[in-house]
C-alpha cells in the first residue's frame, strides 16, 4: 500500500505534532505528508557566490560576502536601539551589520581574527548600503560546502514563523519527510512520455526541487514538475471536451436561408473585415457538424463582434430556431436591443427585449410569443435565466461580455432543453494565449485580429495632476467641437470612502470649471441607486449631457460614439487591462478620439510601465500579455474563479513552452487513445481522477 503513507496526516511527522499540525492545515493547507511533497519553494537564494563589497547594487535582492566583523557598538543611552558592526571583505572595503534587537545574544559573538560568511538583503542609508540582521557563521570548510547550493525559500506567515516554521523551519521538515516517503512516490507518467521528452523521474524532480544538487538539476526539476502540473489540467481539460462532443448532440444548421441571405444582401450597410468572415465560418462549420458549439469569440472593443452575433442568430432561425443574447447589465441589453432591431428593420423579426424593468404585461407577451415560436430573439440581461423565461425551441446562445456571467447561470439557460443550443461567448477582454489555452482549453477560440477599415486610432497622452488647467482646456474644445467625455475614477475596495470622496471633490471641480446652463454633467458611481444610475447613463446617451464624472461601472460596453474623450484620474491606480477596457469606450465614432491618462508625479516602475505600455500601443493582445508579465495571471480579469491560481509551480507568464509541449502531447495521447484504456496509460487514467474527481469543472459551459 504504498500511496498509503503518503496520506499520513501532518502531524504524525516528526518535528510536527498536533500544534504545529493544525498551523500547517490552516495557513498552508498542508494536511498530509504529501501535501508537504507538494509545497515547493517559490524562489532560490544562489548560495555558490561570494560578493564584493564594492559589487553591491540596488538590485540585488541578497548577497553573500566573506569577511572579517569588528567595531562591535551599541547606541542609544538609556534604552538600546541599535547595535551595529563593521564587515571588511578581502579588498579592505566596509560595510555595516545592523541589529534592532537579540543585542544579548550577538554580544561576544564575533571573534577579530575569523573569517565569516555574511548573508543578507543589502539596504541602503544615503548612499551607503548595509545589511540588517544578516545569517553569519563562520568559513569552515564544511560551511562553505553546505552553502554551495541553491537555498530553497518557501512562502511562511507570521504565525508559522511564531512556532519555528519560517522558510527554514519547512525544509527542516522536508528533509525529515524525504527519507520517510522515498520509497513510495509513484510515478505520474508513462515511461513512454518520459523518455520521449527526456523528463527526469518524479522522485528525483521532488529532491531536487527541495534540495537541489545543482542549478542545472534544479531546472530539470522544476520542469519536470511544471509539466506535470500543465499537462494534467490539459488531459483533463481535453478529455471532457472529446466526451462532450461524442456524447452531446447539437443542433444540425442545415441551410443558410432568406433570413441570413435578406440581412446580408440587403441590410449589411458595409463589407465584412476578413477576420469577421472567418469567424462566421468557423461558427458555421461548427454548427453543421452535429455536435454543440461551445465557442468563445475574442474581439478587441469595436472589431465588429456583434454583426457576428447577429449573422449567427439569423443562421439559427433560417433552421427554425430561436435565438437568444444576453449582457451583464441593463444598459447594455438596451444597446443591443437598439443596434439589432435597427440593423433587422424591415425583415420581419421580432425581435424583444426582457430586463429586470420589463412590465407585467409585455413580459406575459413575451412568456406566450416565447412559447409558441412566435418571437425570434430575446434580449436581455440575467432576467433571461429566470425560470419562468422558457423558450420554445432555443438553438443558439450568445453571451455578450462574458466575465460578468458565471458558470452555473449560464447552464440554466437550457437545462430545460433537451438538446443544448450552441454557445457563442463574446468577450472583448483580450486574454493572452497561455491564459486562454489553460482557462478556455475545452472550448474553440476564434478571434477577430482586425478593425473595420477607416478607425482612427485612438490617441492616448499622459499628462501630470500639475497640468490639469490644460487638460480642462482640451476638453473645452472637444466639447465646442460636439463632442463629448468620460471622466473616469479608480474605486478601489479597501479605501472606498476615500475613493467616493475623491470622485465627489472631482465632480465638484469639474461643475465650477464647466458650468451650466453651457455644460452639463452626469455623475454615475456603484453607490447609487441604479435607477438613478441608469437614468444618468441614459442621459448621457442621449447627449443631454457633456461630460460623464464616473467610477469604472462605465467600463464594460456602453456605446457612445460621439464620446471622443476618455480622461482617466490617477491612471497609476488602474491595471493595464481595465485602462484598455476603459479606453475603448471611446473611438467609437467617425472622430478622432482621445485618451488621457492623468497621474501624480511620482510612479513606480510597473505604474510607469502600464502607461507607458498605454501610450504606445492600442493592441489588447500586446496589453493583455504585458498585464500579465507585470502581475502575473492571478490578477486577470476572469481568473479568480478559475482554479489556476492553485497552480503550485508552473507560472503560465513565463512557461508557454513548456504548456504548448503539454497541451500536444496530451491531444497525441488522446488521439490515439481517448478513453485512456490502454495498459501503458493506466497511469494517466488513474492520477486523473485522483486530481479532479472533486473539482468543478468550472470551464465547461454546458
Ligand atoms: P464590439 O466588438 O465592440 O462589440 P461592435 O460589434 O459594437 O463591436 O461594432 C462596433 C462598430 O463597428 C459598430 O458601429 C458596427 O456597426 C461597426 N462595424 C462592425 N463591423 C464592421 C465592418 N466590417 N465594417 C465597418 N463597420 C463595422
Ligand atoms: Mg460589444
């Protein structure tokens, strides 16, 4: 029963124990031996090199001198603070130790004629470096020997550290555990997979990721552990998507009919961009092949996503289907309702829209057009998945925006159908491909990579707080010229107070510069009655007012064309995606738009990135992959929910490669044997069950 000690509780290892045990359960989920197999350190500290004093830099996180420790002081009179000493390397040049406390225990410590190895993160007084509360011990042959590796560095918390279990504490108890478990971490691959893509065994991957022999041994490690990582989530990923389509039926789109061929000839006012064709046949071959479609199209703001909607549901009903379209909020399922009964006037579609405002009466209407065929296609917002809302014969789904929506509501959407409609999930939150690939896996990807022809791009400017008389100017002029502004907040959760106020004081500043009865301002904020809210939104749709004072409710989907002018307040404050989203509520017209992006004087580095990144491109794929090199999938749009921050090694900003090797080999396996029947991929059948029999399949949309 070799897996069996594995699963031996925490607390049964020694050094553990029932307190221990329990700190371990609740700060790091560390239940079982092999829970603690499978915490791996989050970084290294290269312990094989010796500094300089005079090497030292600003970017060194850590260094590591030799030297000799003298001039040994205490300061402050009555009560100490601060104890310091002086290091001297070989060169003769000095560097200063400091200690805040444990003043007893360092005293006499550091003999004059020894030799010691002083570790620590360099800080800085003027422009002095110094190390505060560094390791030091004494060279011995043998010190140097065990410092000549990479040192591990595990993540820990206050009250881990409080019991002795800081990121040495852990791999004292790793080194305990490895002896104990060696002889029984089963292998995870088939040996065939190994060999083929020469990946070290899992045992030795799990030594030396604790304890690596040496850095290239380490690399071999943390890949082979990568991989495994990656390659799990794509088998899973890709094997339910293989059972959906063998076992899930979809609605044949036999022909393409005069509702299509009315619209296209008739009502199309423009010629399709090539990327927008290429997703219509895409979707068409999608839905010709028996099978349900579960597409998620990417499309920048703008790239034309909803003629493809629209040509799509068209295609559902020429094969006597209803169709249906829903978006997250209520101004939008009114845009669309608007934009769609005008683009389909005059070809005999009927089409509604249901919201949560929607009267008692046309909703009854609704129920009975829904019932008996009679109504074609339903807007709206989450008021669609109400269970009175039953549709007749719905074949074809379209999700506008779909971060807003989660998992579950969308299934109720045709539980009570029999055969699924097709699911096309719109989103114009450009997502980098490692990100899709792992979160989207299971679905088809289509993306339109192409403008209708004649956009002007949008112009984006930085200015500073200090040049705010001018920006006032600028907008004066856009607004004497016709057109009209976003002025966007942050709100950020933990300071909301401040943030309300910052936006109240901003409002009040831009009333008195734009004064009616010439100006009129809208103000919209997450605090307000959405009444309220909407009929300020509504307002500004129609032009009554210039300028709209706001927090980033107004981000997802509001259309405005005639706003030309995004200004940003404390764009340091916004991640790069949500000022790209925010961004493309302008541009939208015939007129050149603009983005303005307001910050204080001082920025961080990523802040000066972000805007930097903001001023030179307007392509969200190139945004989305910075944002995600900057902080790292975890903070993206959409991926909270997703379960990739569980990933315990793999990083997918910096391992694309080694996923795309993972998600080919895994479509190789399941190529030539889907149900994972073979002998030799016993293995794989089995490590995927233990690894997702309790997760949600959150990814799968049907
Ligand atoms: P999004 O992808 O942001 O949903 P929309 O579908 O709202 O974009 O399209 C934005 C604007 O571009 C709309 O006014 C639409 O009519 C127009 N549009 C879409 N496709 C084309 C095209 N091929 N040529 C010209 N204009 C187009
Ligand atoms: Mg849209």
């Amino acid at each position: 029963m070799s897996a069996d000690i594995l699963k031996t509780p925490i607390e049964y290892l020694k050094g553990v124990g029932p307190q221990r045990g329990e700190l371990l359960k609740k700060e790091m989920n560390i239940f079982c031996f092999e829970d603690l197999l499978h915490c791996y350190p989050f970084r290294y500290i290269d312990r094989s090199r010796f500094y300089l004093i005079n090497d030292i830099t600003d970017e060194m996180p850590y260094v590591q001198i030799k030297g000799y420790i003298s001039d040994i002081q205490l300061h402050g009179q009555k009560r100490t603070t601060r104890m310091t000493a002086i290091l001297t390397d070989e060169q003769g040049a000095r560097l200063e130790l400091i200690w805040f406390n444990g003043f007893k225990w360092l005293k006499g410590k550091f003999l004059p004629g020894t030799e010691y190895i002083v570790f620590g993160r360099p800080g800085k007084f003027g422009n002095k470096f110094n190390i505060a509360h560094p390791e030091i011990e004494p060279v011995t042959p043998d010190a140097i020997h065990q410092q000549s590796v990479m040192q591990p560095v595990y993540s820990s918390g206050e009250k881990l550290k409080s019991r002795g279990l800081d990121s040495k504490g852990i791999s004292k108890l790793l080194r305990t555990l490895l002896p104990v478990v060696e002889k029984h971490i089963p292998e995870t691959l088939p040996d065939y997979v190994r060999r083929e893509l020469r990946l070290m065994d899992l045992k030795q991957a799990l030594f030396n990721v604790h304890f690596p022999e040496d850095n290239h041994s380490l690399a071999r490690a943390r890949a082979r552990l990568k991989f495994d990582e990656l390659f799990y989530i794509q088998l899973n990923m890709l094997r339910l998507k293989h059972q959906r389509s063998s076992e899930a039926r979809g609605h044949v789109f036999k022909s393409v009919g005069d509702y299509f061929n009315n619209f296209y000839h008739k009502n199309l006012s423009f010629e399709l961009t090539g990327a927008q064709k290429k997703v219509v046949k895409e979707i068409r071959s999608d839905t010709l092949s028996g099978k349900q479609m579960n597409r998620l199209l990417q499309g920048d703001v703008g790239s034309g996503k909803t003629i493809v909607a629209v040509m799509t549901m068209l295609i559902a009903m020429d094969n006597g289907f209803q169709a249906c379209l829903m978006a997250p909020t209520e101004v939008l399922a009114n845009q669309h309702y608007e934009s769609i009964t005008n683009m389909l006037e005059g070809l005999n579609i009927n089409v509604r829209l249901l919201t949560g405002s929607t009267k008692r009466a046309p909703r009854k209407e609704i129920a009975e057009m829904l019932q008996d065929g009679s109504l074609h296609i339903l807007i709206g917002t989450h008021a669609l998945i109400e269970d009175t809302v039953i549709f007749n014969n719905l074949g074809m789904v379209v999700i506008d925006e779909q971060h807003r929506f989660g998992v579950a509501q969308r299934a109720r959407l045709w539980k009570k159908n029999i055969t699924p409609p097709h699911v096309l999930v719109m989103t114009a939150t450009p997502i980098p491909r490692t990100l899709a690939m792992t979160l989207y896996g299971d679905l088809d990807v289509s993306v339109i990579d192409e403008l209708p022809p004649g956009r002007k791009p949008i112009k984006t400017i930085h200015q500073y707080d200090s040049n705010r008389l001018k920006v006032f100017g600028f907008m004066r002029d856009q607004i004497k010229q016709g057109r009209q502004i976003y002025v966007v907040y942050p709100l950020i959760q933990e300071s909301e107070k401040l943030d309300l106020k910052d936006l109240q004081d901003g409002y009040e500043s831009i009333v008195r510069t734009f004064p009616l009865p010439d100006y009129a301002v809208s103000i919209v904020h997450g605090k307000m009655k959405s009444q309220d809210k909407e009929y300020e939104m509504q307002r500004f749709v129609k032009g009554e007012t210039q300028i709209m004072v706001a927090t980033t409710v107004i981000e997802v989907g509001i259309n405005v064309p005639n706003a030309s002018v995004m200004v940003i307040e404390s764009a340091e404050r916004f991640g790069l995606s949500q000022l790209h989203q925010l961004r493309g509520r302008v541009g939208r017209g015939a007129d050149q738009s603009w983005c303005v992006l307001m910050t204080g004087v001082k920025l961080s580095n990523d802040a000066k990135k972000r805007i930097q990144t903001m001023t030179s491109t307007n392509d969200g794929f190139v945004i989305a992959e910075t944002d995600m090199q900057l902080r790292g999938p975890g903070d993206i749009h959409g991926t909270q929910q997703s379960g990739i921050l569980d990933l315990r090694i793999a990083d997918l900003s910096k391992d694309e490669k080694i996923l795309k090797y993972a998600r080919q080999k895994a479509l190789d396996i399941l190529d030539k044997d889907p149900d994972l029947r073979q002998a030799e991929n016993y293995v794989l059948s089995k490590n995927l069950q233990k690894l997702f029999r309790h997760k949600i399949v959150w990814s799968k949309i049907s």
